[in-house]
C-alpha cells in the first residue's frame, strides 16, 4: 500500500512539474504592446524608392520614449546617390495588437528635408519593428511618392 501510495504521489508531482514547465515559457516574454514596451534605443535602416526622384537607403538610431515622442534621432542616408547626415525627431503610437504609426519630421544640416508618416509592426516581443512609408512630404506640401521600408531592432 505504501509503494502505491509513493508510486502515485510521485506521478502527481511528475505531472504537476511537466505541466509547470510547459506553462512557464508561454507566459515568460509576455509583454503588451504598448508605449512602454517599445521604449528603448533603436537601431534602424530603411531602404527603397522615393518614385521620380530614386532609390534611398539610409542606417540610424533614435529613442522612443514612453511618452509617445521619438527623440535623438540620427541617420546617414543616401537619396539617388546623394548622401546626406538626418537628424529626426516626432512622435508615435503603440496598439494593443503591435502596429502603430510613427510621424517624423527629418532634417539636414537644420533644413527640413520632409515629414514622413509610417505605418509599424513590431515583433519579437517588442524588440524589432517593421514599418513602411505610406507618406513623405516636402516643407512646400509637395508630396513625395514612396516604396520605401523600414527595419528596426531595440539595441
């Protein structure tokens, strides 16, 4: 009876710890999407097409803050093989499902080159983001058409 006993009491703490294990890494990097989440130090770079004018890639790094404001912006981008040192800053939304939009005003050497708007996707628990360019627009309010997209990994 006692073997019996121990026989049971061990298949129960045997399939209490299997069930333990197996719930622990579903919930282990459970993190909402939100401002918060995506707060940090990013590092970026974007790549395509600015239509009528040519292709544009261009590497950097910025804050996103958990205030919704991206700051410290800083890139090196090439537009038709003209290279230009940015800086930006502007703004951005978090949604619950993990997209969400950033508005940045990008500028060289203190001139704005244009305000851009993309549309944003992050995964791998908050630390990487995919984004396209639904919009860029030149000081004067000429709007520039786009193919352009963006990759990011939180440093």
């Amino acid at each position: 009876m006692k073997r019996k006993t121990a026989q049971t009491a061990l298949a129960v703490v045997f399939a209490i710890g299997l069930i333990a294990s197996m719930a622990a890494p579903a919930h282990a990097g459970d993190h909402s999407c939100s401002l918060a989440g995506a707060a940090g130090n990013w590092s970026i770079t974007d790549q395509g097409t600015v239509v009528g004018v040519g292709p544009r890639t261009a590497v950097g790094v910025f804050t996103l803050g958990e205030d919704g404001k991206l700051t410290n912006g800083v890139a090196t981008s090439s537009l038709n093989g003209s290279i230009a040192d940015e800086t930006l800053s502007g703004t951005y939304k978090v949604n619950s499902d993990c997209t969400g939009t950033i508005n940045a005003t990008i500028y060289s050497s203190g001139t704005e080159l244009f305000v851009v708007t993309l549309n944003v996707a992050f995964d791998d628990d908050m630390r990487e983001m995919r984004a396209i360019f639904t919009s860029a627009t030149e000081p004067n309010g000429t709007v520039l058409p786009t193919v352009i997209n963006l990759q990011g990994r939180k440093q």
